[in-house]
C-alpha cells in the first residue's frame, strides 16, 4: 500500500531528524516523535490486517492522529532549535495525511 510505504519513509526521516536533537533531548522530545512516527504505518498494517471497513477505519484514524500530532512536535522543534530542517519531512506528512483522509473516506 502507498499509504503504507509512505509512513514507513517518514518514520525513517523522523530518526534521521531526531539524531540531529540535543541529547537533552532523547527521552523527551526525540523519543516522542519516534514513537509516533512509527506508529503511522504500524497502525495501517494492523489495520488492513482487519476484515471489517470499520475496524480498517477505526486504525487509519489512530494513524491520523498519529501525523497531527508528530506534525506539531516537528514544529515545536522547529521552534525550539531552528537549525534543524524539518521542512522536508512536514511535506511528506502533508501528502500522507491526504491520502490517509482519502482512504479512510473510502472506507466509511
């Protein structure tokens, strides 16, 4: 699945870009935006592993809520440490987030 391919490569690029953090920051900010980074395309795995629409639904959703909130910590680090560019990675989320809207839409 494209949606699918396109969280695991923002899951890559989010630890390519909390490598560059502070250490200070390792079990805070970075470990967040880890955890939700990987938890994009993990919940459209487990998802399309469901037989139901519904259940297929309900994880796209938990992978929604996933990007808006890696979406915000990537600028609350913007923020907080602007030599890091995060512009790129914001990009690729805006297009996964448009595609898991038109999937989900597909699906209820």
């Amino acid at each position: 699945m494209k949606i699918w391919q396109k969280g695991m490569e923002i899951a890559e690029e989010t630890y390519k870009v909390t490598r560059q953090l502070p250490r200070a920051e390792l079990y805070a900010l970075a470990s967040q935006m880890n955890r939700c980074s990987v938890s994009i395309p993990s919940n459209i795995a487990e998802g399309a592993s469901r037989r139901s629409e519904k259940d297929q639904a309900r994880f796209i959703q938990f992978s929604m809520g996933s990007s808006f909130e890696l979406e915000t910590q990537l600028i609350l680090s913007s923020r907080l440490y602007p030599e890091i560019s995060v512009e790129g990675l914001l990009a690729l989320l805006e297009e996964e987030q448009k595609m898991l809207a038109g999937y989900y839409s597909k699906l209820g």
